[in-house]
C-alpha cells in the first residue's frame, strides 16, 4: 500500500489517495496492470483508516481472486472522500438539466447549489489517473480502467461511465443510493448509457436499512439497461441480496462479486 497525501487538484480540494499494488507487482517489470479507481478511500482497505471502524478490505478479496485465478491482477486506487463535500461531489449533476428551469431551481435550492460532481470527475480523469499511469505500471486504456463505490459512490461511478465512456470500461455500482436523483436519473440514462459492446455494469443492493429503498428505482433502471442493448448475466448484473443493510460490513462481504464481474 502506497499514500499520497493530500493529492493536489485544480478542481477539487486535495485528499489522500490510497494505491494498492497486487502481488508479483515486483518480479515483473515489464508486466503492466489494469486500474479500478474507488471512491470513500479511507474505507476501502484498512479498519483503522475508516470512517466507521470496518473496510472493506478490498486487497484481500482481489488477493484471494487472483490466487484461484478468478480475476486478473490490478491496481486499486483509492481515493479519499471529504466529508462535508461527499453529497455534493458524488451526487451526480447533468441528471437535473432534464428539469424544468423552475423545478430544478427548485430541487437545487433544497440541495444547497448545484453538485460539484463534474469538477470531481474532471479531478479523476484529467489529474489522478493520468498521475497513477505516469507513476505505476498500467494498463491505460478502456478496457483495463474500472471504477466502483457504495451507496452515493455508486451514484458517481455510473455517472462516471456515462460522462466518460472512453476512459472507464467498467462501473461497479454497489448499494446504489437511487433517492439521491430520484425523477432525473431515467431520462438521462436514457440518453447517456454507454455502448453494451465496451462498456460492463454492476449493480447489487440489500433489503435491509437504506437499501430497502432501492428496489423500485434499480427496477426502472434495468428497464433502461434492456433497452440500451445490455444484456443481463453477459455485460450487465444487477443482483439483490437479501437481509443484508447499507454498511461497510455488508459490501466486505460481497465485494468479490463485483471484482470478479470486472477483471474476471
């Protein structure tokens, strides 16, 4: 494990970034590695660094896929949210231009101003990857660069893929906090869904706590992966876990499945 700290950015405030190489990264200097980019850093792989006393622990569910050969070496990159900006920079923006004027002024009034997530994103894709390519053996192109999160994580890593189909080859959407963009998500998935051919989604949410929420809105949006050309079990998986809550506990116990539907 690798931290830069306090990574500078032009477009959002600097915050720690958190790089996990996997093992064999040093016996092979001529062997390069795909990227997956995840948000809420601090909660991705160590107990002591996160928010609520419980990772992920994400490195050791890709270890143990790599060592039964069910998902192919990667880089982890991490990357640490900021607490008091966390909605803002992961609620996704261009989903309330589908509104009316006076709706969406109304709808961002309640949300205190427009989100952020654009200038986050722009961080991500012009600053931090471009960094992690120069400093770290990787594999830059689309179909070696994934991103993922949790709850409004997830909300931005859809976005993400959405907003830059040619950076991001793959999206895990995990817990997906649905009510964040409920009534503006649709029409612009509609419309901004990347191409079924290069592009693989994951989605998953529980029953329990929060994600008792989510099972109206993840229903239309598969609707709209159908009708996009994705199809389900091949480039598209939503999957539903019963009795399971919106935690750090939850998505540890899990994060397999997205990892392995990734770099499987």
């Amino acid at each position: 494990m690798i931290r830069h700290e306090d990574f500078p950015s032009q477009h959002v405030k600097p915050r720690h970034i958190d790089v996990w190489l996997p093992p064999g990264y040093d016996d092979d200097p001529d062997r390069r590695y795909p990227v997956l980019y995840m948000h809420d850093g601090q909660n991705c792989f160590l107990p002591e660094d996160s928010s609520f006393g419980v990772a992920w622990e994400v490195q050791h569910a890709l270890a143990r896929l790599i060592a039964a050969g069910e998902a192919r070496p990667a880089i982890i990159a991490g990357v640490w949210n900021i607490h008091m900006l966390r909605y803002p920079e992961y609620r996704p923006a261009k989903p309330f231009l589908y509104l009316s004027e006076p709706a969406r002024a109304a709808v961002v009034d309640g949300l205190g101003g427009m989100p952020f997530s654009d200038s986050y994103l722009a961080f991500i894709v012009s600053e931090q990857k471009p960094f992690i390519d120069r400093t770290y053996r990787t594999r830059p192109g689309l179909a070696d660069t994934f991103i993922m999160g949790s709850s409004m994580g997830g909300l931005i890593s859809l976005y993400a893929i959405c907003e830059y189909p040619d950076v991001f080859g793959g999206a895990g959407c995990v817990s997906t906090h649905w009510p964040a963009v409920e009534g503006v998500i649709t029409p612009y998935l509609r419309e901004r869904l990347p191409d079924p051919a290069s592009h693989r989604i994951y989605f998953d949410y529980g029953t329990e706590t929060l994600d008792a929420l989510y099972a109206p809105l993840q229903a239309e949006t598969d609707k709209v992966m159908v009708a996009a050309g994705f199809t389900q079990g091949d480039n598209w998986v939503t999957r539903v876990f019963p009795g399971t809550n919106h935690s750090e506990s939850a998505w540890q116990s899990r994060v397999d499945i997205p990892l392995r539907f990734l770099l499987g």
